[in-house]
C-alpha cells in the first residue's frame, strides 16, 4: 500500500473512532441526564415536603416573572399617558365656547376674518383681556395690534427682524425675553403677546399718547408719518370692540377712530408730556433704528401676513 493511501486509510478510521466515540459520550450523557431525571422524580415522590417546596418556589418564579411584565408594560403606558400630557400642556388652544360671551365673539369673528382656527385665537383672546386688565390696555387694542402687524401667525418675521404675532424686534428686546426662558419664546403666541404690550406701554409713554405710542411702535418715530399704520391699528381696534359690544357685523369707522382708544392709554410720566415731539431726534431704542430705512412706509409693515393655515 502506498503511502498516500496508507494516510487515508488511517484518517478514515481516526474519523470513526472520533465518530464512535461521541456517540457513545452522547448516549451515555443522555443515560445520565435520565437517570438524574428518574431519580429527582423518585425523591420528590417519596418527599412531599420536597415537592411542595418546589411547587413553591416554582410559582413565586412565576409570579415574579408576570409581576415584572407587568409593570413594563404599566410604565410603558404612563410614559405614553405622560407624553400626551405634555403635549396637550404645550398646546396653546382651548375652546371659544368656554370664554364669556363677548370673548367668545371675538374669537370667532377674528378666527373667520383671518382664517385662522377659533381654538387657538381663543387663547390669545383669553391672554389679551387678561394683559389689558393688568396694564390698563384696552384688550380690542392689543388684538387690533395683532391683526395688523401679523394677521394672528405666530412665525411671522418681517425683513428686518421682527418676530411673532405683535412683531416685537427680538434682538432689540431680549432682556424681555429671558424671564420666558429666552430668544426662541419670541415664536410662543402667548410670550410674544406680553412682549408686545410691555413694548407698547413703553412706546405709549414715550410719546405721551396712543397714536404716537403707535407711531414709535411701528418704529416711525423720526418720519413724517407713520404710513397710516396708527390709522390702521385704530380701525381695526374700533371694529373688535363693536365685535366685543354685541354687534356682529361691525361698521368701519365713519371719521378717525381714535376717541375709546385714547380713554385706555395709561397717564404718561410729567416729563413725556412737556416734551414736545420735534425735540425727540434720537431713534427709539425700544423699536430699532429700522425706520431709517424707510422711505415712504415703515418697514416694519413688511412683516409677513400668512394666516395660520391658510
């Protein structure tokens, strides 16, 4: 035999051997295993008490199992629970039929007129007569300023930078903001809001009247005009309160609507009613120097007037 052959040969009976002998390890492990087996079910015959320790034991394991499942699946659905929440928290929307009467009105007529939902404008209706009461601002004003500079979308931002429903310059007004938690609470309806009017306070005692507390708002202070933008807010204010008042298809106003807007406005500091306008020739700080870059119009009126879901 040759070599080749003979190393063959003896790989083929190295391969049975190895082959017989994990055969015969395997049956006599199994042989073991069942011996074990038929031996632990012989002395849990004979032992109750064993069998009933392990019955015992046997379902605790059980219980703890279900238990443990359980309150997986119980955490699982309070984190759910929880994140709804959370997010019914975040939602800056309630409904009109809650709010008293008038209230309600003005939600609604506003809601149809810049087609936006009566939810959410429930909420800043809600928010505007609120703020008025504590600032002594008459709430049909502050919603007229809402209307005109943003037509009530929350994103808006004009050219140079106003944001928000009331077009408040964020970056002129950050210190503002920074009690709400920063810079980007300039996009939350209701921050923006109060911005807004604190603003406007400031504006309305400067100038020592609500028309020229418009005027330094829009960021016109330094030009002729305003661009009709006080007129505007004015019109716009005149038309909620009528809304507010009962009447539901309210009338434009037939001469220049400034008579129950200037019973609202706060009494302005003794040293803003001497001063006469012309000798104001600093730009307002609290609107931004953006006037200068008007010609015609403020540029503040540029802010985008995209209705919520339009």
């Amino acid at each position: 035999m040759t070599a080749p052959a003979q190393v063959a040969a003896g790989a083929r009976s190295l391969g049975a051997t190895i082959v017989h002998g994990l055969v015969a390890l395997t049956h006599n492990s199994l042989a073991l295993i069942g011996l074990a087996v038929a031996f632990c079910a012989l002395t849990l015959f004979s032992r109750a008490d064993l069998r009933a320790s392990g019955e015992q034991q046997l379902r605790s394991w059980l219980q703890a199992r279900q238990e443990a499942e359980a309150d997986s699946v119980s955490q699982a659905t309070a984190g759910n629970e929880a994140t709804l929440i959370a997010a019914v928290d975040r939602a800056t929307a309630t409904n009109p039929q809650q709010l008293p009467k008038n209230q309600a009105a003005v939600a609604y007529w506003l809601a149809k007129k810049y087609r936006v939902a009566p939810e959410p404008l429930a909420v800043l209706v809600s928010e505007a007569y609120q703020v008025g009461k504590e600032t002594k601002l008459d709430p049909t004003l502050i919603l007229a300023i809402m209307a005109v500079e943003s037509s009530f979308n929350p994103f808006a931002q004009s050219s140079v930078g106003a944001q928000g429903l009331m077009q408040v310059m964020t970056k002129i007004h950050t210190d503002k903001y920074q009690h709400f938690g920063g810079h980007f609470a300039a996009f939350d309806p209701v921050t923006n809001l109060k911005v807004g009017v604190k603003v406007l306070q400031e504006c309305i005692e400067r100038a020592g009247s609500l028309e020229g507390g418009l005027k330094y708002y829009v960021g016109a202070a330094n030009l002729p005009d305003d661009g009709g933008y006080a007129a505007k807010v004015l019109a716009e204010h005149f038309r909620i309160k009528q809304v507010a008042n009962g009447r539901s298809n309210p009338q434009e106003p037939a001469a220049k609507p400034a008579l129950s807007a200037k019973a609202n406005v706060p009494a302005a500091p003794a040293a803003a009613k001497s001063a006469k306008p012309a000798a104001d020739t600093a730009t307002v700080a609290l609107v931004d120097d953006k006037a200068n870059a008007a010609t015609t119009a403020p540029a503040k009126t540029e802010a985008t007037t995209v209705a919520m879901g339009s």
